[in-house]
C-alpha cells in the first residue's frame, strides 16, 4: 500500500465495529509487506486469546502468528531494531501508554499498523483509540453489516447485561448494529414475572 519512504514512519489506523473486516486487513496489509521482503513484527494483547494465545486471528479465519504482550510498553522492549513495519491488533484492550509508543515507532521510522475498536458496547470512546484516530497519518473506517436489518453497521451490540467495558468474546456475546437498531449497554433487563416476595396466586 506504501512504498518505503527516506522521511520517515507513519501510523495507519483501522478501526470500525466488531465484524466489520479490522483483523483481516491488517493482515492483508502485514502479508503485502511480508511479499514486499520488509522485516514485520506483530503484537497483541495478552488479554485476547479467543482463538489462538499466538496469532492474530480474523473472524473469517485469517492468521498470522503475533506476540502477546500484557503492556503497550513491551512492545518497545520487544521490539528487533531491523523491524520495519510494525502491526498491532485490539489495539483498544492496551492501556494509554499505546499513543506514546506507536509515536515513537514512527518517529524511528517505523510503517506502524493498528487494529482496534473505536467504540465500546455503550458507543463511548474505546481506550487509547480516540487518541491514535487523531495523531495518525491514515484511519480506514470498516463497516460491518447490521445484524437486525441489513444496514451498514458502524456500532458493536453487547447481546448479555454485563456491563464492565471489558468482556471479551465474538459472536456469543456480541453483534453489529447500525445506529437505528443499536442498544446502548445492552439490552434492557427482563422484568420478573413476579416481584421478590410476590409469587403470584
């Protein structure tokens, strides 16, 4: 997508809602610099192992072997100094740190490539995201389809009532929505048939 360039790195930022494509095209775009003969590392955070504990993994079953970090700062401490490009999915489960070390990865020349949600299951700014959307140099935002009617989906629905940010999980827990079918939170809770105390006659 990039040629190398003398003037330095940049940040590409994908992002976009569950199952809107994020995974599989940063690992189109990391298999391109694979061909293309550049050095790449690839990092995730440990708290994801859905489907592989060392590989990013799509939902359409694309891989590529990755390594899992717990803190945005291992990525530095990990990183090999002939690395040219350098690709990060889930990019919204690192803490803040992430903005500072993506920066320093450019700054050192690096092609920097980050995956990750942009909003949460309450369509609030998903951790160090916001930040990177605005210092990178490209942003694509994916779309996925809306599971209620077919629209374009741009927000992730959570499908059970738990309500921390984090929960991981894919399609048991959650779907695409577009903003008309969209739940902020969740769904609402099941109101009991009969109140605590009151079992009915």
């Amino acid at each position: 997508m990039h040629p190398r360039t003398p003037w330095g790195g940049w940040i590409e930022v994908i992002t976009g809602s569950m199952f809107s494509g994020k995974s599989e095209e940063l690992i189109r775009r990391l298999r391109r610099a694979i061909i293309a003969r550049q050095r790449v590392q690839v990092f995730k955070p440990r708290l994801d192992d859905r489907f592989a504990a060392n590989q990013v993994v799509s939902h359409s079953n694309w891989r590529l072997e990755a390594e899992r970090v717990a803190k945005a700062a291992e990525i530095l401490a990990r990183l090999d100094a002939r690395t040219e490009v350098v690709g990060i999915d889930e990019a919204q489960f690192f803490d803040a740190d992430l903005v500072r070390v993506c920066n320093h990865l450019a700054d050192l020349g690096k092609r920097v490539i980050v995956a990750g949600l942009d909003m949460d299951f309450r369509g609030a700014p998903f951790g160090p995201m916001p930040e990177l959307l605005a210092v990178a140099e490209e942003v694509e935002k994916m779309h996925a389809i809306c599971a209620r009617c077919g629209a374009p989906a741009a927000y992730t629905q959570r499908l059970t009532q738990a309500q921390e940010q984090v929960v991981v999980g894919a399609a048991d827990i959650y779907e695409a929505r577009c903003r008309r079918c969209f739940e902020a939170g969740g769904p609402a809770p099941v109101p009991e048939l009969y109140p605590a105390g009151d079992e009915g006659e």
